[in-house]
C-alpha cells in the first residue's frame, strides 16, 4: 500500500475512533446523558462562521493571547430538539474541556513526535529542552504571589516557555552551530534548575499550595471556549509547518551528515523544528499544565504500529494522542474524586513504557 493510502486509512481510522471517544467521554457524568443526546447536542453546538468584523482601534484577548478586536458573528446549521439543562452540560460544561483535552493530546503528540525524531532518542519528550518547566515557573509564580497580568496565568506561562526554549537554544548554540547532545545537556541543566524554582516556590506557596499542585500535577477543570480557540490555532499553525518538514527529519534520522550530503540545510531545519516544537508544547502547557507520558509514548507506539517515515508518522500519533489524552482525562474526571489528568497518564504510560522495554520494543532511532 502507497504511502498516502497508509496514511489516509490510519487517520481516518483513528478519526472515527476520536469521535467515538469523545461521544463516551461526554457521556460520562454526574448527571446521565445517553449518546443520541450527545450527538445532537454536538450537532446543535456546532457554528459556522458567517462574518467577521475587525475593529482596529480595540484590543481584545481571544483566548489569553492579545490579538486585534475581532467580533465573529455564527450560524447554527443544526436545531434538535435537546432538553435546556442537557445542551448546556454538554455544550458548555463538559465539550469544552474534552475538546481542549483531544487538542492538548494532538499538541503533545505532535511536538514528542518531532522530538524523538531530531533527538534521535525514543525516550525524548516534548519537555526535553524545558519548555514545561518554564512554564511551570511562570505559572506557578503567578499563583503564588497573585500577580495581576493583561494576559493571566496562560499568557505567563506561555511566555516563560518561549523564554526558556530561547535561552537552552542560545546555551547549546556555538558557532552557528546546534549540536543535538549539548541541546539534550542544555536542556536537562536548565529543568534541575527551575525544578529547584519551583520547589522554592512551593514553600512559599501557603493557602495556594493545592492550586498550584493541580496545576503541576495537569489539570483541565477549568477549561472554556476561549482556551479551545487560541490552541486550536497554534496547534494547527505548529502541525502544519511541521508536517513540511516531515521528509527532512527521515533525512536527519540517518545523521546530520547524511542530510547535508543530500541538499537539506541542518541548522536552518533544526531551528524551525525547536522553534515550532517548542511553541506547541507551550501552547498545550499553558492551558493543561504539565501532562506527562503523552508525547512519549504515544509516538513510540504509532511508531511501532506504522513504521518511521514522518509522513505518516506525525499525522497519526497526533490524533492517537487526542484519543489518548480524552480518554485519560474521562478516567481522571469519573470517578468519586476527580483526579489531575497528569496522575493519569503517568499510572498508565510509566507501566506501558515499562512492558515495552521488557519486550525489547524501544530502540535507538
């Protein structure tokens, strides 16, 4: 089978499986709502831009990033028959936060797919270079003291991630050159030193020790339309570059040497794929907190299931991602006690990764 036809058939497959999730997912609850109620819910929920008008003289925040005043006007092409009380806990209570929980899960994925590729490394993440401890540090900084920013907690973190990837970048970089092993160094020097921030932080931390805690520990409680929006886009502005890129990293998996001979420009491709890596994982962060074990081992099992080649690689572990971290999340919010997402992934991707290495199933790239 082509190249293409693999690639279509996997996604489409794991799409429909995303859907079925995300109609389980909503169904679960408190309150009981069966699945053709879901599904026209959804389908009322559904809205399809019918103008825009952009006022440059405003300045308003769509989804904790500062863009120009844009006023977006919908229509509803679907209209069943739902009870109010239901529409509204799957409209505005429960989709929101599956929706971010499938779009935080095709980041990671996405970004760790990158990662282990350029690293060379199956044990490469999308935090190698310390993108979620920065922002860790930033959010945590502004729970802790109660700063009051134009932008909240979100914008912080999303900034203190950007700074952090920037500056392991300009540590490792000499001579115009970005070595991938002082890169790896580089990065785990600077999470030991803002793991110790953090911690500092923690004690200081008092009556918001809990929030705090939650947030580190992956928390998608609070999650709303706005927060949908702006990683919605950053997610799929990240994709598709990187996807483009998606045949020079199979060149860089046989070595830099190798990729020069054939034409591709190293550097230049090293730096836009931490640039993008980095910017979606601090997207994703920003708004989940840290969730760990989803850009590992998701691209290590699609790796296995569809082979190396980016090309159909990246388009499937960021959708085996979305069903990943939905049905995590739904775990984590099912029970008795609602749990952070991250205590989650990590009961379940720490033993997996474990049976994989007990079978010999991760290898050097």
């Amino acid at each position: 089978m082509g190249r293409w036809k693999r690639t279509l058939w996997w996604s489409l497959g794991l799409s429909v499986v995303l859907a079925g999730t995300i109609v389980w997912s909503v169904t679960v609850g408190p309150v009981n709502v069966p699945a053709a109620t879901v599904i026209q819910a959804i389908l009322n929920a559904v809205a399809i831009p019918a103008a825009v008008t952009i006022d440059p003289e405003t300045s308003a925040p769509i989804a904790h990033v500062p863009w120009i005043g844009i006023d977006v006007g919908f229509i509803h092409p679907f209209s069943f028959s739902v009870p109010r009380a239901k529409q509204i806990i799957v409209a505005q209570i429960r989709l929101p936060r599956i929706v971010l929980a499938a779009i935080v899960g095709f980041t990671l994925s996405t970004a760790g797919t990158v990662m282990q590729g350029l690293f060379r490394n199956p044990m490469a993440d999308p935090s190698i270079i310390g993108v979620s401890s920065g922002a860790a540090v930033g959010a945590v900084m502004v729970l802790v003291f109660g700063v009051s920013v134009p932008f909240g907690l979100q914008g912080v973190a999303f900034l203190a991630a950007l700074i952090t990837a920037f500056a392991v970048y300009l540590i490792a970089t000499t001579n115009g050159r970005t070595p991938v092993e002082t890169l790896l160094l580089a990065g785990v020097a600077v999470q030991t030193f803002l793991g110790a921030v953090v911690s500092y932080l923690l004690l200081q931390a008092g009556k918001s020790v809990n929030t705090v805690l939650h947030w580190l520990m992956g928390d998608l409680a609070a999650a709303g339309w706005d927060d949908v929006t702006g990683t919605l886009v950053l997610s799929l502005c990240s994709f598709a570059i990187l996807i483009v890129f998606a045949q020079d990293l199979n060149v860089l998996l046989l070595g830099e040497e190798q990729a020069q001979t054939v034409g591709i420009d190293v550097e230049r491709t090293k730096r836009v794929l931490l640039a993008v890596a980095s910017l979606a994982t601090a997207a994703a962060v920003s708004v989940a907190g840290v969730i760990g074990f989803v850009g590992l081992i998701v691209p290590h099992m699609l790796r296995l299931l569809v082979g190396p080649d980016h090309r159909v690689l990246l388009p499937t572990s960021a959708i085996a991602g979305a069903i990943f971290l939905v049905g995590t999340d739904t775990v984590a919010r099912g029970g008795a006690t609602q749990l952070p997402v991250g205590i989650v992934t990590a009961a379940l991707g720490a033993p997996f990764f474990l049976y994989l290495l007990r079978r010999r199933e991760v290898h050097q790239l």
